[in-house]
C-alpha cells in the first residue's frame, strides 16, 4: 500500500469546516479584546476618590498592556488560521513543512494551523 501524500478534498472540507468555527471564535475574542483596550466597556474610577485613582493608574497600564500582548496573539493566531484555509485551497494542507509527510488527523484536529508534524516539531526542540 504506498502511502497517502495529501488529504481528500471530503477530510479537507472537514478540516476547513473546523478552521472557519475557529476563526470564528478567534474573531469574537479579538473584538472583545479590543474593545477592553478601546474603554468601551469600561467602568472607570472617574467618581472615586484621587489617591485610588492614582493606585489604580498602574495596574491599568499593567492590564492593558496584558491585554494589549492578548490581542496581538489572537490576531497572530487568526492569521495562521487563515494561512491555513489558504493550504485548503491549495491542497498543501496538513503536509508537514519539514518532512513532507502528512501530519496526523489528531493533530490536526487539536492545533489546525500546525505546519509541522510532531516528528519534526519534537526534533526542533
């Protein structure tokens, strides 16, 4: 039996239909992240006294530069998703960068954008 060299255009439907739920859920949490940074939501300290202002001051730089390095991740990571759905397309999914082998469904189906297979990611290491 020689071996597979890419997935089915059916397991890359499947693939594709994960990543697009993903990217989906990605989006939302961005756009909640950004709308903490933007103060949209915000309840500030504006009514309380000056000293708990100026406590408060540091602690939300601290938090959104946190949130600020959350949001810079997510949008990393939507991109990798869209990277992703691009190998869809060209039925380059799922093939291991390194090796050139396919990497496992279950890997796949954990990190979707993966681009390395556990054999070659553990090598990198």
């Amino acid at each position: 039996m020689t071996e597979k060299t890419r997935y089915s255009d059916a397991e890359l439907e499947e693939f594709k239909e994960l990543i697009l739920e993903k990217l989906k859920e990605a989006q939302e949490d961005l756009d909640l992240l950004k709308g903490s940074l933007s103060h949209s939501d915000d309840h500030g300290t504006d009514d309380t006294g000056r000293s708990f202002n100026m406590m408060e001051d540091g602690s939300d730089t601290l938090s959104r530069e946190e949130v600020a390095q959350l949001a810079a991740r997510q949008e990393k990571f939507i991109a990798n998703l869209q990277n992703a759905l691009v190998r869809i397309e060209n039925k380059t999914y799922g093939i291991c960068r390194v090796t050139g082998k396919l990497i496992q469904k279950e890997r796949l189906r954990l990190v979707p954008h993966a681009t390395l297979s556990i054999e070659a990611k553990n090598s990198q290491s």
